[in-house]
C-alpha cells in the first residue's frame, strides 16, 4: 500500500469555491476529498494538513470558519494556523491612506510541513493543493531532496495548474472537478455518541438548495 498525504492551501482552494456562486460547496470534508483525489488504487489516505489563518472582524463569517474548522478536525483533518497582519497602503494619485490586511504564515506552513513530513517519511506520495506559484520553490526542493516520493500537483475547481510546480518540478497534476466537490460535503449536523451532543452544523448560509442531490446520489437515485 502506497501512503498519501494531502497539503491544503485553505484561502487558495476558498476563492476557487467562492467564485463558482455556490456557498453550499464551501462546506466540504476535506479528508473525503482527499480520498477522492487518489489516482492510484493502491494508495491510501495517511495524512490531511488545511492551512488556512482566521481573518478578525466579521463576526459571522469567523463563526462559520470556527465551525468548518471543528468539523474538520473532527474528520481527522490536521489545521495550521496563520494569522492576519495589517499594512498601510497609500494611492500615490489621491494620496488616500488606508488599513489593508494581510494574511500571513499560510504558505509557509504548507513548505515547512510538507518537507519536514517527507523527511520524516510520513508519506511516499504528497498531493499539494494550490495553484500559487509560491509552492513552486517547495516543488523544487522536493524533487531533489525526495527523488523517490511522488509529488501532485491538485488545481482547485475552475483554476489552473501552478506552472511554477508542474510540469517544472512534477508531471503528476490534477484539476478537481466540481462534481469531486459535490460529492464530499460534509452533513448538516454532526452529533457526538457520548456523551450525546452536537460536534458541528453546517452554518444556514451554506445550506444546499431545496432538493439538490449530489452526483452520487443522483446516480443512486437513478438506479433505484
């Protein structure tokens, strides 16, 4: 059995959901995916890692990423944590001076957990989902340190290839289709066998339209 692991860029694979319209897609089990993506039958999910950082202010939209994060860690997904900074940014033609802020650490965390992984060899194939070109320095020194390990290079849905990874550093790519997204939602509630409670619920902003089915329940549907 060969052993997977997975390495999310959160705010890349977030965008790439946000721009498809559809917010029910947004509350999607990470490790499922990750079985999803395997190309080969003889590899086995050992190993899902989500980058992500926490943005202040909004207050509902940080409940709803706390919420994701507990469901996600319930479903065995490892988190790693950035924060957020705030840069002054300044219109040379208007002269307006306004508070940006700035996600930090996410990048890094994906690099320095992937290859301390490889050397702790955790893995022989590390499927990295991103399509920021940053990674391709991560992708580089993989394949020279790591020539035995397989590296992927994962697209979020409706985004490109990173060129800057693959095919630079590693032939082996994958573009997510939005059917692989569909089929790995997370459920609407969650409850805890003992004592019995509620892990995590899907926040009422990400709920599904009325009667939508996934694929696979669509083909289950279609059988019966």
């Amino acid at each position: 059995m060969t052993r997977a692991a997975l390495y999310i860029d959160g705010f890349n694979l977030y965008h790439a959901l946000d721009k498809l319209g559809q917010p029910h897609l947004k509350w999607l089990n990470l490790w499922a995916l990750g079985r999803r993506l395997l190309l080969d039958p003889a590899e086995e999910l050992y190993l899902v890692r989500y980058c992500t950082a926490i943005k202040k202010g909004d207050q509902s939209k940080v409940a709803r990423h706390a919420e994701y994060i507990t469901a996600l860690e319930f479903n065995g997904v490892e988190i790693h944590k950035g924060h957020f900074i705030t840069d002054q940014v300044d219109c040379h033609e208007c002269n307006h001076v306004w508070d940006k802020p700035q996600e930090k650490e996410t990048d890094v965390n994906i690099a320095v957990h992937l290859i301390d992984d490889a050397y702790q060899d955790l893995f022989d194939t590390a499927y990295l989902l991103t399509s920021d070109s940053d990674q391709g320095a991560v992708a580089r020194m993989f394949k020279f340190r790591f020539p035995a390990k397989k590296l992927v290079s994962v697209a979020p849905p409706g985004m490109e290839i990173s060129k800057a990874i693959s095919p630079a550093h590693t032939p082996h790519k994958l573009k997510i289709p939005v059917s692989f997204i569909e089929d790995c939602l997370l459920p609407g509630v969650q409850m805890a066998d003992v004592p019995e409670r509620i892990v995590f619920r899907r926040p009422q902003s990400y709920q599904p339209p009325a009667g939508w089915l996934s694929p696979k329940e669509q083909r289950a549907k279609a059988k019966a």
